[in-house]
C-alpha cells in the first residue's frame, strides 16, 4: 500500500492494519473491510494505492461475487488500485476485465506470468499462459508495468531480462535509455 500527497510523484510505503489475504470466510471479509476503511479515512490523504493481492480475492466469492469485488465497490473513489495480472489470472479473474472495470484507478500493474498454478514456478512475461497483451492493453490509465517474478526455475535474472525484451519488443512497454543503452530494470514503463 502506498499513500499520496498532492503531487502523484511522490508516495509513501504505508502498512494497513490487516492482511488484505485474509478474505477467506464472509466475516472475515466484512472485519478486514470495516478495518481498511478504517484505516484509509484515519491517514487523510489525497489518495491511498491498494497493491495487487493475491489469487485468493479474486476465488474466494460471496453470493457470486469476489472479494475483490466487494472491496473495490466499498472503496471510496479516490483509492488507487494495483493490480497483479498473475494473481488475478490465478484466482479466476480475467486480468483485463478488471482493468477495464477499475478505468483511471489503476496506475500500476504487477506484470507475471506462469502456468496459473501457484503450486508451480513463474515463467518470464510472454512465456506462460496469462493473456498479457489483452490485460496490458485493457486501460490507458496503467502509467507503469512492473515485471515482478516471485520465483522461477532456472536463473530469475535472465526471466527478467526475458520479460523486459518481450514487453518492449511487443510494444506493450518502454524501455528506459541510460547512455544510448537499454538499461534493465523491473520497471519497464
């Protein structure tokens, strides 16, 4: 999570008060909601980024609906959202409805990819089974991509290097330029 001055540039790290992973029953859905709630009208500021969570948000469903769903809903406006395609794809979701659904309050989006089993390592962007180009494409208001692997087998630099070339190679993203060179790094947008 991360809070917001005025000026988007600037953004503080900031813990909310629970684990937003713990949407398993409807109870606890409804305590962890009332206490982020809580939480973002007690910090006060222009705007509050909720990172991407995991699959579980997105498979645990009450009365046919997420929790995701039920906690952007209950969100106030201004609340930023991050979104994990990964963990989206993994939980159910399709990555790039949800984009389109959350329109100008996603800015950052988590970019994975993998076989969609959590029990099994990530792959580098473009070489599992999450339909990148449909969720990169979703939304204009994404400002950055963020190529985070959590674990992979084999050398989790070169996925890296993989997923940065695909993503500007497709198009998707821009490469940053140090001295004439493409300089690596996770943020490729």
């Amino acid at each position: 999570m991360h809070l917001q001055t005025n000026d988007p540039r600037v953004r503080f790290p900031a813990q909310p008060p629970i684990s937003l992973q713990l949407f398993t029953l409807r109870r606890e859905a409804d305590a962890d909601l009332r206490s982020v709630l809580r939480w973002i009208a007690e910090v006060g500021f222009v705007g509050v980024e909720l990172p991407g969570l995991h699959h579980a948000e997105f498979a645990n469903r009450f009365d046919g609906r997420s929790a995701y769903e039920i906690l952007v809903e209950q969100l106030d406006e201004r609340v930023m959202l991050e979104l994990d395609i990964y963990w989206a794809a993994v939980g159910g979701a399709d990555p790039a409805t949800v984009l389109r659904g959350l329109g100008g309050r996603a800015r950052f989006v988590h970019v994975k990819d993998g076989p969609l089993d959590p029990a099994e390592p990530m792959t580098a962007v473009g070489a599992g089974r999450v339909d990148v180009v449909d969720a990169l494409t979703a939304s204009d208001a994404v400002a950055w991509h963020i190529v985070e692997i959590d674990r992979v087998e084999g050398d989790m630099r070169a996925a890296v290097v993989d997923s940065y070339r695909y993503l500007v190679e497709a198009g998707l993203s821009r490469g940053r330029q140090a001295h004439g060179k493409t300089r690596r790094n996770h943020s490729v947008r």
